[in-house]
C-alpha cells in the first residue's frame, strides 16, 4: 500500500525553498489534506498555494504560530507540516468563517456549508466516523463564542484545535487555505475518518485545596475582579504566597485557575494584572463558576501518559497525531531544557503541530495540549 502519512519540518524562509523542502520529505502522498503551521515571518499563502499546487486533490489549511514541531525536533521561525492520504481520510471538506462582529452567524454558514459538502447536516453525522479540526485568529477573542457555536451545530462531533500565534508579538495572526491568508476568521474541517481516531487533551496541573467562586468578571475582555466578594488580586496572592505587587508572569503560569469536571482541571490562565485591580485572563472565566487554583506536575511525564491512554484506546501504536500544544507549555519547555522529552512522548509515529495562542475542544482553554490522534 502507498504511504498514508508523512510529517515534515523546514527552516527555511523564502516560501519557494520552504515548500520545496517540505514537498522532498512528505514525498509521493495521494493526500486528502495537508495541514501546515508556519511562523509569521513566512508567507503562508505562497507556501499553502504551493501545496495545493503539488497535492491537487487536497485540502492545504494552515496558520501562523508561536513555534512548530513534528514529532522528533522542533523550533522557532520554521514550518511544519503534516500530509494524510486516503488511507486516513476519505475525505476532506473545509469552510471559513469570516467572524467579523457575528461569529455565531459566521460558524453557522461555515457549519451549513460543511453539511452541503458531507451529504448531511453535522449534528446527524456519525461521531465515530467524522472529526472537526479547528483552526482560529488567536487575537480576536472570539474562542469562546466559536466553540459554544460549534457545540450547538455539531453536538456530537469534536472538534479539535488550537489559536493562530504570532510568537509573542501580538501584532496579527493569520490563517491559510487553499493560497487563500485571511485573519479575523475561522477554518472549520471536517475529516471523514477511514481509520479510528481518537481526541487527546492534556495539562500538567493538580488543584490545590484553595478555590473561588467567581463574584465579579467582564467576560467580553476575559477579566476578573472579585472573587468570594474579595479583590481578586489580594485572595490570588494570598493563595500562591505571593503580595499583589509580586504577581508576574512567572506566578501565573506555575498557578492558573482550573475548572474541575469530573476530577480533570480545565485551565484558564492569568495574563496580567491590570490598573484598575482587574486581572486579565487568556481564557474567558464567567460570574458564579467556581475556580481553584492549581499547582504545576509533571508536563512531559503527563504527555506521555496521554499519549498511553491514546494507544489505550485505539487497541494499538497510533499511526499519527495532529497536536496543538500552548504558547505557555513551550516556554515552560525553553526554560526548563524539556522539548527532547516532550518529542519523546510521539516516538514512532508522524506527529505534527504548533505552540498556539489557546487550545480547543469542547470548549477555550489554555496551558494544555490537545490533539487529534489516529491509528
């Protein structure tokens, strides 16, 4: 049988030498999609533009980044890529979702479109068969209305993915299909599965016996400003042993906030404290959720248990993974020396994703990896 599967990664910046080395690692591939996460130095159009050029019969989706890997290395200011043929996918079928000031009625049309593609309407599609990948402008904070859109058109399927970084520049993300480069909007894909798959979701933090019932927050702008009817700054701070005036960067990402369902947290992570008392979040937290504070474990040794009850799972070795892994879980790698481990957790199979802005599946979170994983 031809090969189904290939990932690829290349430094290179000009998009005509990137796409050539790209195009000589995934090699002779019949793919139905080919997904690419570049760094917003590249030309994203060209370089999708190129793909769909060699790969005529699929889908080229893409977005800027906060770092690219596959499965054994990975970097800055590079591309990575990840080509499926149909021994995957039977199928493939894309729509954007220009979200603008309605992104509700922008993932309505794109889900509507989707349906006319697939034969039916999502929420009638079989869940074992079809999976949703998520791609979004990581600037517009429109995470949270998107996903809640999808759960209403979709309420079956998964979709799974991550939002468009900039490395930290916080200028402009964008997102690509097709030689298409759009910002402001939504890739929804649908992938008609031929082989089982599974979703991964994983995130290094356990509660700590401080929690808070959210009294006052400004959902639209992601702050918070009371918790249990107390400034949240002075009850944070006092939870993590800290002063108000010592909250940084550091003390957020070792202390998110996590949302308990089930025994598993779901992360919202500070940004900043801001002049008028407030703190910001990455992530949307509403009035009367009950939050704790967490503390960090072990990231690398928990993506490789993720990574275990994948295989669990699917009855086997996978035979390959989309991953969409937070900005804040790469800098925690930089600082502490693990990327070897954490490409370690995807030996022996095509891995490919980026460090994103947020992750998505059932919902914004941060500081988490979440996946697609297939045998």
């Amino acid at each position: 049988m031809p090969v189904q599967i290939r990932s690829a990664l290349t430094h290179a910046l000009p998009a005509e030498t990137a796409s050539a080395e790209l195009l000589e690692q995934l090699g002779e591939l019949d793919a139905r999609v080919v997904f690419f996460f570049c760094s917003h130095y590249h030309d994203g159009a060209e370089l999708s533009r190129r793909l769909r050029e060699r790969y005529p019969q699929a889908e080229v989706v893409g977005c800027t980044t906060a770092g690219e890997f596959v499965q054994d290395r990975g970097g800055e200011a590079g591309v990575s890529a990840l080509a499926l043929g149909a021994g995957k996918v039977r199928a493939a079928h894309v729509a954007l979702a220009r979200l603008g000031e309605a992104p509700e009625a922008a993932v309505r049309a794109a889900a509507e479109r989707l349906a006319a593609a697939a034969g039916a309407p999502l929420r009638e599609l079989d869940a074992s068969r079809h999976a949703g990948v998520l791609l979004i402008d990581g600037l517009g904070m429109h995470e949270e209305r998107v996903n809640e859109e999808l759960g209403r058109v979709a309420p079956l399927l998964s979709f799974v993915g991550g939002s468009a970084g900039d490395n930290l520049e916080f200028r402009q993300t964008r997102l690509f299909w097709n030689g298409v480069s759009v910002s402001d909007a939504a890739l929804l894909v649908l992938l008609e599965m031929a082989v089982p798959f599974t979703i991964t979701k994983t995130c290094s933090f356990a509660p700590t016996a401080h929690r808070f019932t959210i009294t006052r927050a400004d959902p639209a702008t992601r702050t918070v400003y009371e918790v249990d009817g107390e400034p949240v700054t002075r009850a944070y701070a006092r939870a993590v042993g800290v002063r108000p005036d010592e909250l940084d960067g550091a003390v957020f990402m070792r202390h998110p906030l996590g949302i308990m369902v089930d025994d598993e947290p779901w992360i919202r992570s500070p940004q900043q404290v801001l002049p008028d008392g407030g703190i910001r979040f990455y992530c949307q937290i509403l009035e009367g959720m009950e939050v704790h504070v967490m503390r960090p474990t072990d990231l690398t040794g928990e993506t490789r248990a993720a990574v275990g009850r994948a295989r669990e799972a699917l009855g086997g070795a996978p035979g390959g993974a989309l991953l969409f892994n937070c900005i804040l879980r790469r800098l925690e790698l930089d600082a502490t020396g693990g990327h070897p481990q954490f490409h370690e957790a995807f030996r022996g199979f095509p891995a490919a994703g980026f460090h994103t802005y947020g992750e998505s599946w059932l919902g914004h979170i941060n500081q988490t990896c979440t996946g697609l994983v297939f045998a």
